[in-house]
C-alpha cells in the first residue's frame, strides 16, 4: 500500500499555498493604493499649478485694467448687476440703450439691486462711445 500522495494535496501545502495567495493578494492591494495615491497627487499638483496659472494671468490683467480701461471690457450677453450699478450705468459701459426694452422682468428701471440677471445686446463697440 504505497500511499502516493503529490505534494499539492497535503493539508500542510495547501495551508502555504492559501497564505501565499492571501499575502499576494495583501501586495496587489497594497500597490493598487499606492497608485491611486500617486495619480490623485498628480492631479492636485496639476490643478494648483493651472489655478496658480490663470491668477498670475489674471494679475497681470488686472493691473492693466484701471480706470476707464475697465470700461473697455466688453459685456457679456449675460450680466449679473453689481453693487452700485444702475441701468445708465450699465448702458454706458456696455453700449445698450435698450436693456429695459430687452429685459421684460424689469418692471421699474429704478428698482434694480446686485444680482440681478439681465440680457445686454451691445449695439456698438465701446472704442466707438468715446
């Protein structure tokens, strides 16, 4: 009665190949957490350095943007009302006189307040108004 017994099906080998599996898979997830670490990194390092990018473009902007050369900023086709604005205001520096004509929600043109949303459609350039 030989007993032939390979060496993949005894219970000691069975225990080792079950602990390699456990500590290669331990090693996998291991190195899967590594990697997602070092690609969030490097997309917050590529973020702060577009951020830190567009504030020194706009920096430089807007140091060469004072007094009346504010006023050359064109409008854009949707303007949010700031603090201290009025609908002259606005006409002047974005070349519309016709904002309460374009914009039915504004019932009283002496009732406007920041935030609000209105629809500038220039009719001519800002160069042009000087």
């Amino acid at each position: 009665m030989a007993a032939s017994s390979s060496p993949s099906s005894s219970p000691s080998s069975y225990s080792r190949n079950k602990k390699f599996v456990k500590a290669s898979m331990a090693i996998a997830d291991m190195a899967s957490w590594c990697c997602a670490f070092v690609i969030l990194g490097l997309i917050l390092v590529a973020s702060v350095r577009d951020d830190q990018a567009d504030h020194d473009q706009s920096s430089s902007l807007s140091a060469t943007l004072r007094g009346s050369q504010y006023l050359d900023r064109p409008c854009d086709e949707i303007y949010v009302v700031r603090e201290g604005e009025t609908l002259h205001t606005i006409s002047d520096k974005c070349g519309d006189p016709f904002i309460v004509e374009r914009n039915p929600h504004i019932h009283d043109p002496d009732d406007v307040f920041p935030g609000l949303v209105i629809k500038i459609t220039p009719t001519k350039s800002r160069k042009a108004l000087r």
